[in-house]
C-alpha cells in the first residue's frame, strides 16, 4: 500500500500537484502564445485561460465538500486523463468558441483531479511540509515548461504549447495510477454516516480561503501578461525567454524554505503581511522599462504566492482536520486565477498594462485584511474549529 510519505506516494502527489496547477506556470505563455500565434485580443486569450479557470474552481467547489466519500485515486486518474485529451483536442483546431468549450471542460477535468489530491495532501502526517515538498516539484517543472516550451512553440507553431500540456496532463495520469497514495494519518469520521452533517467551516477558515483566492488573483493578474509587458516595453524574444526561466528558477525556492521555516517564524504573520510584497512587486512589473527591475519583480510575484500560500495551506490543514479546506485549495487558487486574464485583459485593451498594478493593489489590501481577521481569532483562541471525534459505541460528537 502505498503511503503519502513514501517516495512513490510524494512523486505520485508532486505530478499531481504540477499537472493541476500548470496555469501556475504556463500562464504567460500560454495567454501569449494565443495572442500571437492565434491572434486573439487580449480580452479573448485572457478569456481562454479563464474559462479553464473557473471549470477547474467549479470542480473543486463540487468535490471539496464530498472529499471524504468518493474514490480519490479514480478521480484523480480520469480527471487528468480527461485533461489529456481536451489539450490534444485543443491543438486541432483554431477556432474560438471550440477552444472556449474545450477549455473549460479540460479545467473542469484537471480541478477534479487537483482537488483530491489536495485533500489527500491534507491527511498526511505534516500537511505543510508535504505542500512544501510539491511547491519545490513545481518549482523545477516551471524552470522545464518556460525554459523549453518557447522554443518549441517557436519551431513547430502555437498549436505545439497544447501538446505539450497535454503530455504534462499524461505524465500526471500514469503516476496517479501507479502510485496513488491512501492517507497516513487516519480521519475517525471517514467511515461514518454522520459525515453528511459535519459542522460548518468557521470564520477564520473562509477568512483564509477568501484571502488565497485573492492571493492568487493578484499573481495570475500581473503573469498572464507577464510575456506581453516585456516584449511591450521593447525587450527582446530572448530577454523575455531569459525572464521566464528566471521565473521558473526562482520558483523552486519558496516553498521548501516555508516547509524549513515552518516552526521557526509565525505563520499567521507571514500570512497577515506576506502579500503586501505582491502589491509592490506587482506595481515594479507593469511599471518598469528597465529589464533588470523587469526580471526581478516578475519572478518576486511568483515567490510570494508561493512562499504565503505554503504556510495558508499548513494552517488551513490544522484549523480543518476534515480535509475540506485543503481539498478545497483548487477552487480558491482558480476561482482567483480564473477571473484575473479576463480582468486583465479587459484593463490592458481599454486603459493600459500600468492600471494592472493599480488594480492589484487594491486586491492586496483586501487580503491583507482578511488574513488579519485569521490571524486575530488564532492568536486569540477563538478559531472555534468544530472536529468530529470518534468516540465508544461508533458514536461521534464535536469536540472543541
């Protein structure tokens, strides 16, 4: 049987884990790439990559709840399978409303997927040090995608970046598969009746999940246009190529040093103010016409999402042992992505690339004050986290 610490069962979560959130990634080429090659407006690539957002947010939104009674591993397999073949589907054809049905249902497949294995990440022994673990897996799957994929996409055409996210949707298949983990640390309420009437989340855990959508609505604001704003501000094919690779270097650090630093700085701190740097790195990106600030705020964009969110998900782990609000982690992440390409999309066509981070600025302040609220009731004791017990004579009853 294998299990989510042993080395099948974390290559099987990290596939998972890159496979589900190539949006992460693959976001400035792939809303480029329909841009250039496919020769959609902005308010149209940055729509694409929505529509496959809010399919995954959806999925997640349906499955997070039922977390605990469905057969994860199965869905996780079908779910990039399906993926799969949305993408090579996808490569076939140029026209948009096609595109349009084929991303959302290709989102809808993948949020299903990411969705399980979130919440089997949450049933590990150390929910937060295995989420580190998968953040440093899509940190060197980000240095592979932006490092090759340009250049793919250059010598065989735009059609090409869906091959490749679909052999990415592939890989995830067969590990899934194969290697699939069951929880480790056993959930007493998993195998009893009473778990259709598991008391509500409390304030403090949507406070946090609000805030991670917004986290993450800020970052897919500024990368989706990432690619455009460089090549805009005259920087070169190769500059920006060299910029993305910076991009996905980078991204390998954040998240194993949030694992390390785990019981050595506050985590509600780090979730309270930590976003306050992607509104300033935010503003740096869409400012700027000097290429060394370009290549340094762009990857700083990605650090921070990654570095913040690292510590949300341990802390949603523990406020949750149900495994919801980890399973849930999909539907915050994308229903913040989804809306972001469109929205910026829709500022860059009517106003310019600079009123991006403008706007990102104000959706930090919201996160910031939500997190707050988090940050306040954990300090304060006052979380009030109902937890299903088990107790003699299979019976259950909430434990504070």
């Amino acid at each position: 049987m294998v299990r989510i610490e042993s080395k099948r069962g974390m290559f099987a979560l990290m596939m998972a884990h890159c496979a589900g959130m190539v949006d992460l990634v693959a976001l400035p080429v792939w809303v480029g790439t329909l841009i250039a090659h496919y020769h959609f407006d902005p308010q149209q690539a940055g729509g694409l990559a929505t529509l496959f957002l809010i399919g995954a947010a959806g999925a997640s939104i349906f499955f997070a709840p039922r977390f605990n009674r469905i057969h994860v591993k199965f869905t996780a397999v079908l779910g990039f399978a399906f993926a799969a073949a949305a993408f090579v589907l996808s490569a076939s054809t140029v026209s948009f409303p096609i595109l349009a049905v084929l991303h959302f249902l290709g989102g809808i497949a993948a949020g299903s997927a990411l969705s399980v294995t979130h919440g089997t990440m949450g049933h590990g022994n150390n929910p937060h040090r295995t989420f580190g673990i998968a953040g440093l897996a899509i940190g060197i799957f980000g240095v592979i995608f932006l490092g090759g994929t340009p250049g793919i996409i250059q010598q065989f055409g735009g059609h090409s970046m869906f091959y490749v996210m679909a052999g990415v949707m592939l890989l995830a298949t067969l590990a899934c598969l194969l290697f699939f983990p069951k929880p480790t640390r056993a959930v007493d309420f998993d195998n009893y009746e009473q778990i259709k009437n598991l008391p509500p989340l409390g304030k403090p855990v949507w406070f946090c999940m609000i805030g991670v959508a917004l986290l993450a609505m800020t970052q897919a604001m500024t990368l989706s246009f990432y690619e455009r704003i460089g090549l805009e501000r005259g920087f070169s094919r190769d500059m920006v190529t060299m910029a993305l690779i910076i991009y996905g270097i980078v991204t390998i650090f954040p998240a194993p040093l949030a694992a390390l630093l785990e019981k050595r700085v506050s985590i509600t701190a780090i979730i309270a103010f930590g976003p306050i740097f992607q509104g300033i790195f935010a503003v740096m990106t869409t400012h700027t016409h000097q290429y060394s600030v370009f290549a340094f705020a762009g990857p700083m964009m990605a650090f921070t999402i990654l570095f913040v969110h690292t510590f949300a998900f341990g802390l949603l782990a523990r406020l949750d042992p149900t495994g919801r609000a980890v399973a849930g982690t999909p539907a915050m992440l994308m229903v913040g992505a989804a809306v972001a390409p469109f929205i910026s999309g829709t500022i860059v066509k009517f106003i310019s690339f600079e009123a991006i981070g403008y706007a990102c600025c104000i959706v930090v302040a919201v996160q910031v004050y939500l997190f707050s609220q988090t940050r306040k009731a954990v300090l304060a004791g006052q979380t009030n986290i109902p937890v299903i017990a088990k107790i003699k004579n299979n019976e259950t009853q909430p434990v504070a």
